[in-house]
C-alpha cells in the first residue's frame, strides 16, 4: 500500500518538473531567438523550481524510491508540454519563401489586402520562369498565410526560415481570431 503523504509528494514533484522543464524548453528556444531578459527571467524560475524539487527527490530516494518515477515521468512530459505552448506562444519571426508558377501575383495581392508586406523576385526554375514571394511575417501569422497561398496555389513551394534578427516587423492589419479572442467573438 502507498502512503499517502508520498503519493502526495510525487505528484508535486511530478507537477512542478513538468512546468519547470517545460519552462526551460521555452527558456530554450527564446534564448536561442536573442530574447535575453524573457530568458534570464524564465531560468531563474525554472531554476529555483529544479533545485527545490531536485533537494526533494535526492533527500527522500532512500526512503521512497518511488520519487523517481514520479520525476522522470514530470522530466518526459515536460518537455513534450513545453513544445506544445511554444507553438501555441509562436514566439518570434519567420521568413516564409513562396516559389510559384502562376499565382504569385494572386498570392501577393491577397496577402497585401490583408496588410502583409510582401516582395516579389522573378527568377528561372526548373521548368522556366518562377517568382518568388518573400515574405517576413510573425510566427502566429502563418497559421493564417500559408493556408490562403495554398488555397491559392496547391502547387507551390514553401520554405519556412527562423529569422534571428530583423531591424523591424510590419505586422499585417490581418489577424485569424484564435484562443480567447474567438471564444470572446462567438458571444
């Protein structure tokens, strides 16, 4: 039979490993993209979560080595929870390369409608004559681009690139709704 005190215990080390691994999986990922002070912010917390949580496990494994499962499992899932709000988050900027045959001037028409700045390059590819949209845009805003240049051309090449760093951003006048601002719309 498990004492409930340790079960009680390895579901706070499980909770708090996931949110601190999770935080250090976007701690990651904002460091990489030069955001310095959101970084030093986020390890410091993800930091005093480990050391207390880590002091937790170490001083208690002999007595409850059940404490391991509970930590790895928080450690694995962690990981997987960071990834899944890093996305929701779409922190940073993308260059988003749009190689197209016939559309491309349908592309850019509709994406400027929409405020998107949008540069047109004419090149040669395999077949003959291509243009190439380049396209510097929000992370979030390609959950809402990519699909209009699909529906406008099935047949285009995309390239999507992480920009590090960009002097500015013209955020397009054009937002999908999404999480509670679509919630709130629906009312």
């Amino acid at each position: 039979m498990i004492d409930t005190t340790i079960l009680l215990t390895g579901m706070i080390v499980l909770v708090a490993r996931i949110v601190d691994v999770a935080i250090g999986t976007i701690r990651t990922i904002v460091t990489v993209q030069g955001r310095t002070v959101i970084a030093f912010c986020l390890g410091f917390v993800e930091i005093s979560i480990w050391v207390t949580i880590a002091s937790t496990v170490i001083n208690q494994i002999h007595e409850y080595p059940l404490l391991v499962a509970f930590y790895a499992t928080g450690y694995a899932t962690g990981n997987v929870v960071g990834i899944l709000v890093e996305r929701k988050l779409a922190f940073g900027i993308v260059i988003l390369r749009v190689i197209s045959i016939k559309a491309s001037q349908a592309i850019a028409n509709s994406l400027r409608e929409k405020g998107q700045p949008v540069t047109i390059f004419m090149g040669e590819g395999m077949t003959g004559p291509v243009a190439e949209l380049y396209i510097a845009t929000r992370r979030r805003d390609i959950s809402w681009i990519l699909p209009m240049v699909t529906s406008l051309d099935p047949k285009a090449f995309y390239v999507l690139e992480v920009a590090r760093d960009v002097n500015r951003i013209l955020k397009p006048t054009y937002s999908s709704m999404g999480g509670w601002r679509a919630v709130a719309k629906r009312k």
